[in-house]
C-alpha cells in the first residue's frame, strides 16, 4: 500500500529494461526494474512511413499467357527494390488480383489491398524477404485486375507499397504463330510468317487468309495445318487458335487431284467463366459444286446417349454403338451447336462447360455439314471426338 516515486531525475529517448532509484513514504528507499517505452508519435510515423514509401519501388511485369495445370492463366513477375538495403529490409513480396464477370463491376485501387482481400478479391501471399516473385493468376475468361505488392520496414515502422492496376486477360495477350510454306497470307498481311496476338485477331475478325504459290509445272492438291488436311481450296481462311504451319501441297500438272470435302474437328482445354471447359473447333472445306445448307457440331455424354452407369467410362471401348446413337439422335437428348454461317470454307467454336463437376465425365463429339448436289442432300461428318477434360492433360 506505498506509494513510490522516482528518486531523483531519470530520462531515457531509447526502449527497454532500467534499474532505477525509487523513494516512498516513511523514507522508504529501493530500487526498481521498469520497462520504458516511447509513446508513437501520429507526425513521426508519417515521417517515417513517408521515408520508407520514397525508398522503396515496386514493379508489375508486362503479362505473358501461359497453360498451367491445363488452365489458362495470365503469369507477371512482382519486383521491389530499396535504396537503402542497410536500412530498409523487405519482407514480403506478393500480388492482389480480382477476376472480372458479368456480374461485377471494375474494382478501385483501394479495393485491390490487401485488407480488402475478401472472396471476391484474392491475396497471393507471395514470399518472405524476396524482393522478387512470379504468379500466375487463373483467367475467367473476362479480365484480370491485379496489383503486385511489397511489405518493407525500417526496424520500426512498417508499410505496403502497390504497383498500379493492371488490366488484362489471356486471350488478348496470347501469341499465336502462323507459318506458311507454299504460299503466304494475305489477310491480315501478304507474308509467309506472322506473330499475333489474341488482341490483334478479334479486331481483325479472328480469321486469316492463306492463298498457294504454284510452282510451274504443278498442280495445287490440298493445304496441311500441323499436318492435318485441312482444305481443297487454294484460297483458305481459317480461324487461329494455336501455333500453326500451313502447308500447300502440289503435285505434276496432269496428276487428276480429287476434290473433297475436308472436315476437321479439334478441341482442347480451357477456362470459362471459372470453370473447366473443352473448347471445340470444327473447320470445313466443301468443294464449290456443293451447297452447304448447314454446318455445326453433335456432342453428348454417357448419360445423354443412354449410358447411365458411369460417366467416366469412354464407351468407344466398350460395345455400345456411340456412333449411331450420336448421329441418329436415338435418344432424342444429344445436342446440335448450329453454325451461324453457311459457306464452303468455314470454322465454328463450340465451349462445353458441362465437363466442370466431374473433369474424369467423357464427352463425344462430331462435327458435320449438310450438303446439297443436283438436287440430293448429304451429311458428312468428321471424325468423333471422344474425351474427358483431364484425358487432355
């Protein structure tokens, strides 16, 4: 029940431990252990916070497209520096990042922070005491934003420095090579080799135009992408959706070449709105004596064809008859994407998100075109198309 007092004068401007001299009632005298702390002052943190935020510099890489994991994914390289290494220290090097639909509206700066990060806004925790860090951000299919980030201290004060936003998505920054042997573009160029960007095709209307270069003494057959016959047609427009080389072949100049319908379908994974989806590309080539009356692309699952036991089992293994339940529709569930187009040469893009719940769930698929001759009509198909999203992997 003392009351106690410093003895004396006792003044300090550094933290920590001091035995001090005390004097109490009744000529009571001591000592003490006191632990001495320096109140924050609000002007001295600004100042010291401000320093630090001068200090400091922290960059956001120029985005590159990558697949990872088969997903689409928009990759940077998160960079901060200080001037002062001896004095300022960086502790964490990471990225703030949003990805936009429909439903969203742009988000501000002050939300793309790190005490914002909530389920709509996501935090990468990135790296202790790295001053550099590289992340790829999963794409929607409707734009990234995203901020890079560093924590620096000075060994007293902390502070957040952010790059600015960075806008983007995959398929504007995506690079697509084309190549042409025997011939060149035309659209969007005259050249036998071109690099473009995904940006750059929708504002061309994503197609390209190729025309053969004839050598004298031969005879225009029939182009090859990748290795796959693709058109009869000397003049081919085609839509880019990969890295491709675009062969013309010849053959002697009274070699009958046999004009054919060329039917194509491909597909590959990708990224829809967030969710895992098989992107399907159906391309034509129909010979000019035929009318083309309409062009699309069948596909169903195991259950939409009859088989209920297990998605996961591909049925072209086994002795169900995919083929005639897919092409006759047999029971009456399989779904036909319809063209919007009719034309000789054609592309058409179909993306199925079904395959989202279960990534092991097969899907079949054929692309076809009906067409018309003297008065008859046909239906060619391409190949079938059997596969689950992770078969891609």
């Amino acid at each position: 029940d003392t009351d106690y007092e410093i003895a004396g004068t006792f003044a300090t401007d550094t933290e920590g431990e001091y035995t001090v001299q005390v004097a109490g009632i009744g000529n009571y005298t001591g000592i003490a252990l006191c632990d001495w702390s320096v109140a924050e002052d609000a002007e001295a943190r600004a100042t010291a916070v401000a320093a630090i935020n001068d200090a400091v510099t922290v960059t956001i890489s120029e985005p590159v497209a990558k697949i990872q994991a088969g997903k689409t994914r928009v990759c940077v390289d998160v960079t901060g520096s200080v001037s002062d290494a001896d004095k300022y220290t960086i502790t964490r090097t990471g990225l703030v990042y949003f990805n936009f639909n429909e439903q969203n509206n742009e988000p501000t700066e002050e939300q793309l922070t790190l005490g914002n990060v909530d389920g709509t806004i996501f935090l990468d925790a990135g790296m202790n005491n790295s001053s550099t860090y590289e992340y790829g951000m999963p794409d929607s299919g409707k734009g990234i934003y995203a901020r890079g980030y560093v924590v620096v201290n000075d060994g007293k004060y902390e502070t957040v420095k952010y790059t600015d936003v960075l806008n983007t998505m995959y398929s504007d920054i995506v690079e697509y090579t084309i190549n042409v042997v025997g011939g060149k573009l035309v659209s969007p160029e005259e050249t036998d080799s071109l690099t473009i960007t995904g940006k750059e095709l929708k504002e061309i209307g994503e197609s390209v135009t190729v025309v053969a270069e004839v050598p004298e003494g031969k005879k225009f057959s029939h182009w090859m992408a990748n290795g796959i016959e693709v058109s009869t047609s000397a003049r081919y427009s085609f839509i880019v959706i990969k890295n491709v080389t675009v062969e013309a072949v010849f053959v002697d100049a009274d070699t009958d070449v046999d004009i054919k319908a060329v039917l194509n379908l491909d597909v590959e994974q990708t990224n829809y709105n967030g969710k895992n989806a098989l992107h399907y590309i159906f391309a034509h080539s129909v010979p000019n004596d035929y009318t083309v009356k309409q062009a699309g692309i069948l596909y169903a699952t195991n259950k939409l064809l009859g088989y209920t036991d297990d998605a996961t089992v591909n049925l072209t293994t086994t002795d169900f008859d995919v083929e005639t339940a897919l092409k006759e529709n047999t029971t009456g569930k399989v779904k036909n994407y319809v063209a919007d187009y009719v034309a000789q040469d054609g592309m058409t893009e179909l993306t199925y998100a079904g395959v989202n719940s279960n990534l092991d769930a097969y899907v079949y698929a054929y692309g076809y075109v009906v067409v018309e001759k003297d008065g008859t009509e046909n239906t060619v198909y391409s190949d079938l198309i059997a596969t689950s999203f992770n078969a891609l992997s």
